[in-house]
C-alpha cells in the first residue's frame, strides 16, 4: 500500500478533505473581493473605459450563476473528485493567463475561464464535504468552510490594496497560482476515487444550453438594467429571452430521463425551504453590503481605509459565529439557529435605520456586528439542513443550486437596492435644481433608510420561511 492509499484510508481522512475544500473555498472567495480593488489601475494600465471594465467582474458572475447546477450534475455523473480536481486546474490557469494579458478583452475571457474553474469548485465544495463527514458532525465542518468564506472576504480587499500598491494589479491573479498549485497536488492525494456513473447516465446537453443561455439572459438584465434604463429595448429583450429560454428549459427537463435539474427535489421540504430563506437571506443582506460604504464615505466623509475597517466588522463576526453555530446545529439541529440567525441580521439591519449624518464610528459598528453574527448563525446550519436533506447520489446537484440561489440573491439584492435608492432619492429632489448639502445628505438618508427597512423586511420574511421546516429535519437522520 502506497502513501496515497494511507492516507486516503486514513480515518481522520475526512478533516484532509476539510482542510483541501476550505482552501479552494477561500482561494475562490478571495478572488471574488480581490478584484475591484485593482480596477482603477486596471483602467489606467490597460486604456479601458468603465463600461468594457465593467465586464472584468460581469463576466465572472454570469459565468459562475450560469454553470452551477451544469456541474453539480456532472460531478454526479464523472465523480465529484474528478470535477473538483478540473476545477483548480482551470482556474489556476485562469489566473495566471489573467496576469499576463496586456488586452482589457483578453482579460475579460480569462476571467470567464477562472469562472469556469470557480463553479466546478463551488458545485463540489459542500457535497464533498458532506460525502465525508457523518450527520452529526457536518454542521461543524461546513461551519468551518463559512469559515473561509468570511476570511476570503475579510482578506480579499485589503491584500488587493497592498498588492497592487506594492507590485502591480497583476499581483492580484499571481497571488492564486502558488494557493491552487498547492491545493491541487493536495486534492490529488487525498480525495476519494468516487464512482463515476459514466455512460449509464447520459448528459442533457441541450438542457444546459438552454439554462446557461437564459441564465446569463436574465442576470446580464438584472445587472444592468439601472444603468441602461429598466424600460431600455436592450433590457426588455434580455428579460423576454432569459424567460422564454428557462420556460424552454423547464418544459425539455420533464421531458427527459436524466435532466439536469430534478425538480422532484423541490419537494423535499428541508431543501425547499432551506434554498428558499437562503435565497431571501442573501437578498436582504445584500441590500446593506451594497449601500454601506456610500453612506460611511458620501454622508460621513470616512477614507478609504476607515471604511474598509468598519466593513470587516461583518465578515470578521460571521468567521466566529459560523464554527460555533455549525457545532452547535450538530447537537441541537438547524431549526432555532437558522430562525434565530435570520432575525439577529434583521436586527442589525433595523439597527442601522437609526443612524444619521452624524452618527461617531462606535454607533455604527453594532449594526454590522449583529448582521454579521446572524449570517453565520444562519448560513452553517441551513447548509447542513439543505445537504443532508438529498441521498448521495444527488448531492452535486444539490451544491450547485445551493450555491446559485445564493448568487442570484446577491445579484437580486444589489439589483433592488440601487434601484429602489435612486428612485426615492430621484422623488425626494424632484423640482430641486440646485441641492444644497444639506438637502442631498437628508435625501441620502432617507433613501438609505428605506432600502435598509426592505431589507430588514426581507431577512424576516426569511426567517418565517425557514422556521416552517420544523418537523421536517427528522426525516435527515434516514439518509
């Protein structure tokens, strides 16, 4: 028996597998924040207008959301190791061509190819983590992934600013080549060989076309809909045909015998509900991620570093909370947490109503603080809830759509924020042709507060969602 074999047989292989999945999951995660760092270097070094540069976060978003639940069922389909290993692959080699292109169009389709390798990860990360641990310990180990979620978000901005500070904005994809070179080697050792269902199974490629292409339809509208006008022929017809293609999707899926989204599984009760309060959790709090920094920087004049250390308050509580709250859920089970979780973001949220022009830093911190809490409270225990709701053989697929309706909440939730902002803030200068300060910080506020109150209303609207899967959480310990 080789080394390899030793530790696969191992029986604490399955902290192995934890440690390989939180490195991919915070390689991934930092990325995401890294970036928008370095974009107004980008713009300069590369002689590219916002509007092109624009695509270098796009593309990746649209990407990812498009192809979540493609590779969720293939990873059912290949194996999950296979799809996982895939996955650092290209996206480390997304990286590295990133960081040597001198072209803003050649940059942007190696940010689609980093996507790529990002979804195949994303898919796999919770299946293989829950493939790995037994019942009553999953909500520990995918309590120490959210983990890393909150460390890549808690990282990302300010290693982007010493990066591209200290070297270039290059820096910032370079920085992921020696992390995927190192998790990569480490998947390949200690992964299992799961098996592959390979031609028993065959692949609904004309269902994925159908769902890549309206998904991407239909988030390209929501994301760009307030910049070119909601009523814009461009954006109409993004929305027609992003519908008319998951119409197309959802009719060719109940036609087939291996479609790519079983919607059987939605009625499982514990997966319905938990990717439902999932989704409007995301939401909600995406409604504050969005308009915070304009209010710390537009109303009280902080600089750029002070916002960066009021906005850590968030994910540096969510990194604390989510270990406890997942070891907690294993003993006491998801019900209470989640609930529990919900309702402290929307005390965070209906906290942060109260500011005003001139509230000091330490007024302000336990806004982010409790949301920050109740999102790890939150996220850890609904990911066990969710995962261990669907038999083995679904749990790539399972990944992935947990992972989209996650993205598209925070598309949804950034989307209704802004939009919902400068409609108010439009109705409450209508008729003022010249603003003094004072009216422009009061229609801030009152603009700000509104959409925080939204929010807040959405984490509750969450909440009493998720509190519905009592009784239903017993069924679990079956599968």
């Amino acid at each position: 028996m080789n080394i390899t074999e030793n530790i696969k047989n191992s029986p604490h292989i399955r902290w192995f597998i934890l440690a390989n999945v939180a490195l991919g999951t915070f390689m991934s995660t930092l990325d995401a924040s890294i970036v928008n760092v370095a974009l107004p270097t980008m713009a300069i070094k590369l002689h590219a207008g916002l509007a092109v540069l624009q695509w270098v976060v796009t593309a990746y978003l649209l990407t990812i959301s498009s192809l979540l639940p493609i590779f969720g069922k293939l990873a059912d389909i290949w194996g999950r190791g296979r799809l996982y290993l895939g996955g650092f692959v290209l996206f480390t080699l997304g990286s590295a061509l990133c960081g040597l292109t001198n072209n803003i169009w050649v940059l942007v389709g190696m940010r689609v190819l980093q996507a790529v390798g990002a979804s195949m990860l994303m898919a796999n990360s919770q299946a293989l983590i829950v493939a790995a641990f037994p019942l009553e310990e999953r909500g520990r180990a995918l309590g120490l992934s959210g983990t890393m979620v909150a460390l890549g978000s808690l990282t990302g901005p300010a290693l982007g600013g010493i990066l591209v500070g200290l070297i270039s904005w290059r820096a910032i994809f370079y920085v992921n080549v020696p992390i995927g070179i190192i998790a990569f080697l480490g998947a390949l050792v200690i992964l299992p060989n799961d098996n592959a269902k390979g031609d028993s199974v065959r692949f609904d490629s004309a269902g994925a076309l159908l769902f890549a292409l309206g998904m991407i339809s239909l988030l390209y509208a929501l994301n760009n809909g307030q910049d070119a006008g909601w009523d814009s022929a461009g954006i109409l017809g993004a929305f027609a045909l992003g519908l008319l293609l998951l119409v197309g999707f959802v009719w060719a899926e109940r036609r087939t015998s291996d479609p790519i989204i079983d919607f059987d599984i939605y009625r499982n009760i514990p997966f319905l509900i938990g990717n439902l309060s999932a989704f409007l959790s995301f939401a909600g709090q995406f409604t504050y991620t969005m308009l915070m920094p304009f209010y710390l920087q537009t109303v009280l004049n902080y600089s750029a570093t002070q916002v960066g250390i009021l906005m850590t308050a968030f994910p540096l509580a969510m990194a604390i909370a989510a270990p406890l709250s997942g070891y907690a859920s294993d003993k006491h089970g998801p019900v209470a947490l989640t609930t529990g979780g919900l309702a402290t973001m929307a005390a965070g949220i209906f906290y942060l109503v109260l500011l005003t022009p001139h509230s000091p830093f330490w007024q302000i911190v336990p806004g982010p603080l409790l949301m920050g809490i109740g999102a790890g409270m939150f996220n850890s225990p609904n990911n066990s809830s969710v995962m261990s709701s669907v038999p083995k053989s679904k749990l790539g697929i399972a990944g992935g759509l947990n992972a989209l309706v996650r993205n598209v909440g925070m598309i949804v939730g950034t989307t209704l924020s802004v939009t919902l902002f400068e409609i108010r803030q439009a109705g409450l200068l209508a008729g003022v042709l010249h603003p003094t300060a004072s009216q422009s910080a009061q229609a801030f506020m009152t603009s700000f507060r509104t959409v925080l109150v939204v929010g807040g209303v959405v984490l509750l609207a969450a909440a009493a969602v998720s509190i519905n899967r009592r009784g239903y959480v017993s069924s679990l310990r079956s599968l």
